[in-house]
C-alpha cells in the first residue's frame, strides 16, 4: 500500500472502449458533448450582446455572420444542443429525486430525449421562419 | 477515526460538502425557463432591426431575465467545465485548465453583464 509503483500497475475496471454502445450512455456522452457545445454558445451570446451594446456598425457584422449559410449551422446546433442538454438536465433532475431509474424508463428518457429535442429545434426553427415570412 | 458523522461536519475532502452538487441543481433548475425565454426572445425578434433589438433588451424585465440568464449560466457552465476537464486532465496541467475555464465563464459572463448594463442606462 502507498507504493508508487503499485498504484500505477494495480487493476483498472473496463473503460469505454470495453463495453458495446448503448443507447444510455450515449446520451451520457451527448449530453457532455452538448453542454461543452453550449460554452461555445454562450460565446455566441455575449459576442451579440456586447456587439449591440457597441452600436448599430458592430451589430451590422454579427449580424451577417448569423444570417450566413455558416452561422445558421451554428445558430441551428446551438439550439439543438440548448434543447437537448435542458431535456437531458430535466431527466437527471427527476433521477434525482429517486424516480425514472429503472431499465425501462431510462430507456423512454433517451429516446424521449432525442426525439424531444429535434421536434422542438425544429419546430423552433420553423416558427422562426414562418414569423419572418418565408411561408 | 473519522466517523461518518465526523466526516459529515467536516464537509468531506473538499470541504464544501454537497455545495457545487446542489449549486448544480439550482442554476440548472433556474437556467429552464431562463433558456426558454432566450429561445423565445430570438425566435420573436429574426429580422428585425437594430434599433427594436436594443430597445427590447433595454426593457427593464427584459434586462433583467437576460442578467438571471446569464448569471446562472455561467455558474453552470463553470461547474460542468469543470467536472469534464477533472475527467481528461491530470496533474498540474489540470489546475491551469480549471483556472481557464474559470477565466471563460467569468469573462463571458462579464462581458454580457456589462453589455446588458450599457443597453439599459448607457448610451
């Protein structure tokens, strides 16, 4: 015991590249996926803020970015990930209150999770366009 | 010995017991319909222009959902930065990564503060 050497040979449990991918753990690993995306995104949000604090010129080139073929990819994943990381966060709050960590239910949430959170982007994104005219 | 209960009032290794755990819970619980609102915000306001979008931040209940928003999704995000880097990064490269995530969140988090404020009072 304490010795170094020991330490650095004794025995690892099996790691990722062990197990068969599951459903649950890759909403697991999205869901940390999303949240990093969401620190981008965050990025996002302040650089609009603060471009419109600057004044309507430095809006003007946040603007055309956002409008851009590339920044409404960017703006499109964003709020897939914003969607999916808050459905996702909502059924870890009801795991913890004790509920929903059965086999089956667990299951339900993945999916609920995944098919939750793209009818939402979508939507949002239609309604998005449907305000500004486009049908 | 620690007792469990010995433990317990020392607040564990860290010292801080379930605080970053809780604190977690709370943004995350806040950031909801904090997030809804920004999504809902963006959605009503595509196209339009720059004076309608700085007078609707400027509104006072406004201001005010983007600064919770804010606020607590830079607690947030400093919490879960920080529970990946603890993940992938080891030894005395881990504490200046930490360091920097928690330099991003409060530079982030200051830089819409001070964004938000201006639109409201400054011109």
């Amino acid at each position: 015991m304490g010795d170094a050497k020991l330490a650095a040979n004794r025995p690892l449990s099996p790691h990722l590249s062990i197990y068969r991918p599951m459903l649950t753990m890759l909403m697991s690993i999205a869901h940390r996926i999303t949240g990093f995306g969401n620190a981008v995104g965050f990025l996002l949000l302040a650089w609009w803020l603060v471009a419109i604090a600057a004044g309507p010129e430095k809006y003007a080139v946040v603007s055309s970015f956002f409008g851009s073929i590339v920044g409404r990819t960017v703006l499109f994943l964003f709020s897939w990930g914003l969607i999916h990381h808050m459905l996702g966060g909502i059924r870890h709050l009801i795991w913890d209150t004790g509920h929903g960590l059965d086999k089956t239910s667990v299951e339900i949430f993945a999916l609920a999770t995944i098919i939750g959170s793209t009818v939402l982007t979508i939507l949002v994104w239609l309604v998005g366009y449907w305000l500004k005219g486009a049908f | 010995m620690a007792t469990a209960l010995k433990r317990v009032r020392g607040l564990g290794s860290a010292r801080s017991g379930t605080e970053t755990f809780w604190r977690q819970r709370v943004t995350a619980v806040a950031n909801i319909p904090l997030v809804i609102f920004l999504i809902l915000a963006i959605v009503t306001h595509i196209g339009a222009d720059y004076g309608m979008m700085r007078a609707f931040i400027a509104r006072p209940l406004v201001a005010l959902a983007f600064l919770a928003l804010i606020i607590s999704a830079a607690i947030h995000m400093r919490i879960g930065l920080k529970e990946i880097i603890e993940d992938y990064v080891h030894g005395g490269a881990k504490v200046i990564v930490i360091l920097l995530a928690t330099f991003f969140a409060a530079g982030v988090g200051l830089a819409s503060i001070v964004a938000i404020l201006k639109i409201s009072f400054g011109s």
